[in-house]
C-alpha cells in the first residue's frame, strides 16, 4: 500500500540540510526529511502509520476503516484519502456538536467518500461505546496510535542512510511516531519527541505500551515546545514559522512541525548536542492546522 503513494527512489532526495548559524558556529549538522513532499494530501507520517493498519483491514473482511479526529485532523484527511483510492469505507467521528460551517480539512474528507458522526465532547470521551456501535468495521485508535501504526516506518527508515544520524527528532501527538522510530533505530541512535500539547506527561506511557521492555524510556521527550497548548499559537511561533519559510523554503504547521523545530534550535543553542552530532529532524508532514488561520496569515 505505501509502494502506492511514496517512491521508494524519491525517499533519499527528500532529505534537505538546514545550515542554520547555531548549528554551523557548534560543528553541528542539521537536516530535514521533508515528509511533507511525499503526496499532497496523505503526506508524512501518517501515511506510514496506516501502513500497517490498512494491511491488517484487508487481511481481514472489515466492513470498513473508522477512526476518531477534530476538525483539523492530519489523520483523518489521510485516512479518508486512502480509504477513498482503495475503495474501503470510511467513517470519522469527530469530537464537538457539528457547526454550520465545517473546517475545509472535514469538507475534503466528505469529498473523498468519509461518513461524519459528530458526537459530543463526553460522549467522545467513551470511546469504547463509539465502536461498539459500529463492530464491523476496523477502529483506528485517534491519530493512528497503536503497535500496528510503527511498522510503516521501518520501509522508510530503509530507504535512505537513516542510520548515519546520531539524533533523530520528531514532533509528538499520539507518540506512534516516537514508538515507531526507536523501534526501528540501531542501538546507538537517539530518538527525541518534542511533545505539541502542554505537559502530558500520560505520553510517555502511551510509547512504552508500544515498545518492548528492552526499549521502554530509551527515547527523550521534551515539553517546553507547545506555545501554550495543542495548536495554539503566539505572535512569535507565525513569524517563526514565515521566517522559517522564508530561509529555507520549508513550509511548516502550527500544531507539529514548527513547534519540533524551533525546539530543537532551542537545544541545540544550549548545548544539549555536542559537535560532530548529526541531527535529523522528520517533517510530519500535515498542514492541516493551518487551515483554521485567517487567510494570508503565513506565505504559503
Ligand atoms: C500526527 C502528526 C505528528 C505526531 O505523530 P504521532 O505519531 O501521533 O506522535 C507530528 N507531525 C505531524 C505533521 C502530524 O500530522
């Protein structure tokens, strides 16, 4: 499935270096797996993380694919997608009451063939009763989590020199990710998640689920990044992320990646690297949370 919508020859290409002036003055090296540029639409990590989902789907006769999201949702947009050129159903349910106007991102996922049930912040909250409404069909833990979304990532980290990085940094939601990396890395390598939510600190248990004991808190999460919550922004974060654009062509999101590099500048200007470390920051790759911006707010 992931052969279908990433070029496995394309994958080497899609890393950019980033020669910022901290990274150049500590003998440094800093670069970008630009995720976001895989396709359009189910872009980043997300694809990777429904590798293995979609796998299992079709192995087995599910009525369909279901999954849980907000109304910016990465996830949800991809997961429709993908539902969609695989001819599989697809129902998102998404947390609030439905209002007049949806989000550009949910208009997309009702173009692409997916159900919407909208259903209320408590009732949100009991997940278990949601699927239990629909057994048929193959429920996707909210944002791909689960063991079954970290084994995408081991054809990815395949396709180019991925273990040539002493650090490899990513931007956290469910944490699949996280998991998905230190699973896949070689023992020398060190996995960092900068978390996009303020001090949710049940993360670190969500990841140790989904590895082995062997590889349980070996990675490091930092949670001094989120700018005051899960897609909240400041003046500063949107001028980063127009300057960041501006340096260095990189198109970035409010919620992920913006937060993930702008920490990890962060570390590095107080020496938390030492030089000579190679330095891998993966783009997630969704840019959905922009779509709830103003118009003309960010350059691209
Ligand atoms: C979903 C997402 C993440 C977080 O990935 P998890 O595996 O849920 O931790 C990071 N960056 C972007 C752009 C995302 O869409």
């Amino acid at each position: 499935m992931i052969t279908n919508f990433a070029n496995a020859a394309s994958i080497p290409a899609l890393v950019q270096s980033i020669h910022h002036p901290n990274c150049i003055a500590k003998n440094i090296e800093l670069s970008i797996l630009r995720l976001d540029k895989i396709h359009p639409i189910i872009s980043g990590n997300k694809l990777f993380k429904l590798h293995g989902h979609i796998q299992r789907l079709q192995q087995q006769s599910y009525q369909g694919a279901a999954s849980f999201g907000g109304a910016y949702s990465n996830h949800l947009a991809a997961l429709a997608y993908a539902c969609n050129v695989l001819h599989i159903d697809s129902i998102g349910i998404i947390r609030g009451e439905q209002p007049t106007t949806l989000s550009p991102t949910l208009l997309d996922c009702i173009r692409y063939g997916m159900q919407l049930k909208f259903v209320s912040r408590s009732d949100y909250a009991q997940q278990d009763n949601i699927k239990a409404k629909y057994p048929n069909h193959y429920w996707i833990d909210m944002g791909g989590y689960g063991t079954d979304g970290t084994t995408g990532f081991k054809w990815l980290l395949n396709r180019f020199n991925s273990a040539a990085y002493s650090h490899i940094i990513t931007a956290v939601g469910s944490g699949t990710t996280v998991a998905a990396l230190q699973t896949h890395c070689t023992p020398q390598q060190q996995i960092i998640g900068i978390s996009s939510m303020k001090q949710n600190h049940s993360l670190q248990n969500s990841i140790n689920a989904l590895l082995p004991d062997s590889l349980k808190n070996r990675y490091q999460l930092f949670h001094d990044y989120h700018f005051g919550g899960f897609a909240k922004t400041t003046t500063e974060l949107i001028e980063f992320i127009q300057t960041i654009y501006r340096s260095y062509q990189l198109p970035t999101d409010i919620v992920y990646t913006s937060k993930m590099i702008y920490g990890t500048l962060h570390l590095i200007r107080n020496n938390h690297f030492r030089a000579g470390d190679k330095i891998l920051m993966i783009h997630g790759g969704g840019l959905q949370g922009n779509r709830s911006l103003p118009p003309e707010t960010l350059p691209f």
